[in-house]
C-alpha cells in the first residue's frame, strides 16, 4: 500500500481525538443536559465547515444526497445523542471500552447489508484486538459495578450505526471528496439538531454563568475536533486503507485512555500493558492481510 505511514498517522491522531471526546462529553454535562451537549456539538460541528458547504453543492451529484444525509445521522449524529444519554450513568472509559465493537459491527453489516465478506486473516485480527479490549475492560474492577447496564446498550446501538455507515461510505460515495461528504452531512443533520435545541430551551439560559459556558465551550470544542476535523480525516482514511483498518481506530482509543489515566495520576499496570500489546497485534495482524490483498 503506497504511504502506508500516512495511514497510521492518520490511525493515531483519530485515536486521540475520538479517545479524548468520551471525556469532553462529561465536562460538557456539567452544566448542558446530554441532549444539549449533543446537539451542540453537531451544530457546531456544521458550522465549523460552513464556508465549504457552496462548493460541496457542485461536487456531489444529487443522487447521492441521501446517502450523505444517512451517513451523517448514522455515523455523527444519532450516536452523539446515543452516548451522551448513556455516559449519563456510565463511565467514560466504559463508553469508550464499549465502541471498541464497531469494527465487529463493520463485519456483520457489510456481510448482511453490502455483501462485502471480510477474509478469515481480516476477521481473526479484528477479534485479537477485541480479546485486548476485553482484557483491559476486566483489568479494572470498578468496571464490572455499574447498576445501570442498560445504558450500555444505547452504546451497542450506536456501534451497530458506525458499522454500517463505514460500509455505506465505502460504497456508495467512495468518489466524492471526504471534504465534502462531511460539510453537506454535518450541514444537513445541523438542521434537526439546531430544533432540538430550540425545544430543550437552550437560547434561553443564562450564559452569564461560568460553568454553562465552560459546559458550551466544551460541546463546541467536541463539534470541531470530535466530529467535523475527526470525520474528515475518518473518510480520507476510510478511502486510503479500507473498512476494516479504519474501523480499527477504535481499538486505538482505549490506549488514549490510559494516556489521559496516566497524565491525571492513575497508575497503569502490567495488565494494562499486555491488553494494548494484544490490541496492538490484532490491528496490525488485520492490516497485513490488506496490505498483501492490494499489492497483490
């Protein structure tokens, strides 16, 4: 594969990006209810790419502006909602350790939905990485307590909506600039998410206060890197390399996970080493395989 390290780079900063968003979910709920958080983060996020939207009218055929909008509901928008509403009872690092499932998802919904089989070296390296998370999901006890496990679902159904939309990406608008893709869907799903701002009362709080606009400036900040720059750079990534080693990324969150861990004082053992090592394998062991499929 030619520029196979841009691959990775691109790999790597997905990974902080999206692994820092569970976190700015909760400093966003601070003081915005998980909607508000959500629907500004889109908004924001539509804003963000606003000066492009024009010339994206000129690049993708009208034919194609419904699987836009789709892909913006399904991949940005609804599982905004999705894990906002749960990291309301959740931790974080369980909602990240949780959307460790897309590319198990991305496997299912291409063999259901787009007929597209992954090889057996692709869905062997898919379930190593996910045997990692695991691992590192059981190395810590607190985990395994929560009294709200049905929260978690609502994680499981916004995994299922990744999934699908990496196939329906790759599928059906793999020759549409990925600038462009996300400007007209991030612009089109800004629309209902603007609504439900309006409904939950958002224009009319009192932004005098500290801690509603820290809570708004970490939802605005979620919009443009957590979902405009972070889609932008997921679709370029999806076009370069593939479904299955872009889906991966989220095998690379929980490593941001232990970073920010780390930064804040935990402590990593060695538990936690060998799980990311065993994560580390799975993503590189179904990436060889592509790597081979495409220069062979």
């Amino acid at each position: 594969m030619e520029n196979r390290g841009l691959n990775w780079l691109l790999f790597v900063l997905l990974s902080f990006i999206w692994g820092s968003s569970f976190i700015l979910m909760k400093a966003g709920m601070v003081g915005l209810t998980a909607f508000q958080v959500a629907s500004v983060r889109i908004v924001a996020s539509g804003l963000c790419l606003l000066p492009i939207l024009f010339k994206s009218f000129k690049k993708i055929p009208a034919n194609k502006l419904s699987y836009v909008f789709l892909s913006g509901l399904l991949g940005s928008m609804l599982p905004s909602y999705l894990f906002c509403i749960a990291e309301m009872k959740i931790d974080s690092a369980l909602a990240g350790t949780l959307n460790s499932l897309t590319p198990v998802f991305v496997i299912i919904t291409g063999a259901l939905f787009f007929k597209n089989l992954a090889s057996t070296q692709k869905i062997v390296g898919v379930f190593i990485a996910l045997s990692g998370c695991i691992m590192l999901f059981l190395s810590h006890p607190n985990m395994l307590m929560i009294d709200n496990w049905n929260y978690a679902y609502l994680i499981l159904i916004a995994t299922i909506m990744y999934g699908y939309n990496v196939n329906l990406v790759q599928k059906h608008l793999k020759g549409i600039p990925s600038l462009e893709i996300v400007a007209m869907a991030l612009a089109l799903n800004a629309i209902p998410a603007l609504m439900i701002l309006i409904f939950t009362g958002f224009f009319k709080l009192d932004f005098s206060n500290h801690a509603l606009l820290v809570s708004t400036g970490y939802a605005c900040l979620l919009g443009a890197m957590g979902t405009s720059l972070a889609n932008i750079l997921f679709y370029i990534l999806i076009k370069r390399a593939g479904v299955f080693f872009s889906a991966m990324v989220t095998y690379g969150i929980p490593f941001i996970a232990i970073f920010w861990g780390v930064m804040y004082g935990e402590k990593t053992g060695w538990l936690q080493i060998c799980s990311l090592l065993v994560i580390l394998s799975g993503v590189y062991w179904a990436n060889k395989k592509q790597q081979t499929e495409k220069n062979g």
